[in-house]
C-alpha cells in the first residue's frame, strides 16, 4: 500500500466511515474506491481531490510528511522525491510525474507542484473537481483541453481556470514538457 491510501483508510477508520459511504460522498463507484484503496499506486489527482472532500480534509493530508509552520523552503540542488499519479484504468502509471513543492507547510491551502509531462501512452481522460488550477509552461508546449475549448501553450505562456470544467493536460506535439501547477482545492 502507498502512504496515500493508508491514510484513506485511517481516515475513513477514524470516522467510522464505510467504503460505500466514501463512494458516495465522494462521487465515485465503491468499485473504484476498492481499488484506489487496494493499490500501492497513488491515484489521480481529481478522485484524489474528491475523497479529500468526502472525508473534510485538505488535498495535502495526503501529501503530508512532517509538517513546518514557518516557510518552507526548497532548495535548487537538493533532490525531491517525485510523486507520480496513476489513473487506475490501466497498469501504467499516469502521463505525469509530480514533485510536491510545499508538503511540508502545515494548514496549506494550495498545493505547488514542478510537474513533468510525458507523451501519454494512451488516450488520457478528462477529469473535473472543486477548485482552481494555476499552470505555467517552464519548458516545451502543452495543450490543455478545457470543456469544449484547446489550447496550446507555450514556453512562458499561463493559465488559470476553474477546475470544476472536465480538463485534461498533456504534452504538445508527443514531446515532453514541464510545468508549475500550482491547485487550489477547498476543503
């Protein structure tokens, strides 16, 4: 199992809460809250987002390790560990690498994240939670499907949106890219 879903499943102990009442606060079949739940992969962020909710915590309770109440700061030449996402509908892990930029800040509000995107393997899905995402284009090109709407940015090139609208991230042209997102998600 991964630190994430032990903490789903402390959680969802603490609170006496059953696999079926998570799904059903959460919005997700208990087929797939099982296997969230029986993985050692991390889910993707938006069912991820969505069982934060369900349990009344924030998004970084599952990304928390020890907590600062002062800045955190990361420094250039230290390595980060990175976080990658899977979406659980195959065996391969997600298009994405995430390394948490603020893991340790207690009582966050917005998660920072230097993500590295790779070309998908396969046809990747568009997703949708509460909250707003903050995205920057550090290097390559992505195109971000957003409702009805793409668009293609650039190197140095930004968006911001309600993440609410299904949404769907990837790299331009099958070439890698990288990126800081930075997701604001309420508890």
């Amino acid at each position: 199992m991964s630190a994430v879903t032990d903490k789903i499943k402390m959680l969802c102990a603490d609170r006496n809460m059953s696999v079926e009442e998570l799904a059903e606060g959460s919005g997700l079949t208990v087929d797939q809250v099982n296997r969230i739940c029986e993985s050692d992969k991390i889910p993707s962020l938006s069912p991820l987002i969505k069982i934060a909710r369900a349990l009344g915590v924030r998004l970084g309770t599952f990304l928390d390790d020890s907590e600062e109440m002062g800045p955190v700061v990361n420094r250039h030449n230290n390595s980060q560990q990175s976080v990658t996402f899977t979406s659980h509908q195959t065996n391969d892990n997600s298009h994405m690498d995430f390394t948490a930029l603020a893991a340790k800040k207690a009582g966050r509000n917005m998660e920072p994240f230097l993500i590295n995107i790779q070309s998908p393997t396969g046809k990747e899905s568009l997703s949708s939670h509460e909250g707003e995402e903050f995205i920057f284009v550090l290097e390559g090109s992505i195109v971000v499907e957003y409702g009805v709407e793409e668009y293609i940015l650039n190197q140095g090139d930004s968006i911001y949106y309600d993440s609410i609208v299904n949404h769907l991230v990837t790299a331009n042209n099958h070439s890698e890219a990288k990126i800081l997102g930075v997701i604001y998600s309420p508890a």
